[in-house]
C-alpha cells in the first residue's frame, strides 16, 4: 500500500508540474498573439514623391519674382551703357587734344582712368548685386516649398515626401576636366529614386495649393 501511495503522489506532482508549464506556455503564447496583433495593427506609411523642377517652374511666386530680377537687371544694363559712353566721350575728348598741350592731355587721361575704375567697380557690384538677389529668389522658393509641402502633407496625412528626379537625363559636360564616364557614374549614383509610381505623385497638388496661396487677396 505504501508503495501505491508513493506511485500516486509522484503521478500528481508530475501532473501538476505539467500543467503549471503548460500554464507558462500558453501565458507567452497569448503575449506573442497580443505583440503580434499590435504590430499588425500599426497604421502604414504613406509615401508620396514631388517632381521639385516641374514645380518651380510652373509657381507663380518664381515668375514674378524673375519679373523683378529682369527689371533689375535691364536697369543696370542701362545704366551699363551709359557708362560706356562717358568713357567712350572722355576718350574722344583726350584724342581731341593736340599733341603739344601736354597738361591738358595729362589732365584728361587720370580723368579718364578714374572713370574707367569707378565704371569696373561699378560693374563688379552690379554683378554681385544680380547673383546676390538670385540667391535670395532662390532660398524664398526653397522655404516656400518646403513649407507648402509640411502644410499639404500634415493635411492630406502623408508621412514621406521624396523628391522625384526619376526623369531626370543623364548629360556631360565636355568643357569639364572630369572624364565623361566619370560624369555619367556621378549622375547615376546621385540618383534619390530608380521608379516611382505616378498614383503617388503630388505635384500638381503642390503647384495648384502655392499658386492658390500666393494669389490669395
């Protein structure tokens, strides 16, 4: 009788330890099953590209503002020729001027290299002034779009926004000194996007949304 009770107690314990592991088990099981389906659940990411060329050219905002620039620089190319005329009149004054009256002469020729460095500098900051106005034109346009594109996708509920250069042309430079091979190489590598499909471009959006803004009252 011992003996079978001995038996019996150790077939309970086994059997309790059994289902206590089965318990554990299971309890891991159902963890896996709750990771899982909250991983599952988890809102996909939306991805849309924009074709940042196409966009510049066709906004409002970058056509006046090359308005402006273009009555800028027509104005210095007036004013350009206006110097070119005073010169070119200092110049036939000086010829003008015999030989023989020396003082004269001298007179008109540091009048003339005066005015000949007054014109360069002249030029010089007008230049500046052009690529310096290009430049702001240009760092406008990026802040505008940028912010158009954080405004629309926080609207519209994209999470990425990739700049499409997929129809972009591989070219060379044959001035450069970079072998031509090498320019090719560089494009191809620079590359953002390989493929994008046209159901998640947005630049028409993007345009329609920066020029409606722009043009607002």
């Amino acid at each position: 009788m011992t003996f079978r009770k001995n038996i019996s107690a150790t077939s309970r314990a086994r059997t309790v330890g059994l289902l206590a592991v089965a318990s554990v088990l299971v309890a891991f099981a159902c963890v896996g099953v709750g990771t899982a389906g909250r991983v599952m659940l988890a809102p996909p990411t939306s991805v849309v590209s924009v074709n940042l060329p196409a966009v510049l050219e066709k906004l409002d905002e970058r056509v006046r503002a090359e308005l402006r620039l273009k009555s800028m620089a027509e104005k210095m190319q007036s004013e350009d020729e206006e110097w070119q005329e005073k010169i070119k009149a200092k110049q036939a004054a000086l010829n003008d001027v015999p030989e023989a009256d020396l003082p004269r002469r001298q007179q008109l020729g540091e009048e003339l290299a005066l005015q000949v460095l007054e014109f360069e500098a002249w030029r010089r900051f007008a230049t500046e002034s052009v690529d310096i106005e290009k430049s702001l034109l240009l760092r406008d346009l990026d802040y505008s779009v940028k912010r158009a594109i954080k405004e629309l996708a926080e609207a519209s509920g994209y999470d990425i926004v990739l700049m499409d250069d997929t129809g972009q042309q591989l070219s060379v430079n044959p001035e450069s000194q970079i072998p031509r091979e090498i320019q090719v190489k560089q494009q191809m590598v620079a590359r953002r996007l390989l493929y994008v499909n046209p159901t998640v471009d947005i630049t028409d959006q993007l345009i329609e949304r920066m020029n409606n803004a722009f043009n607002a009252p």
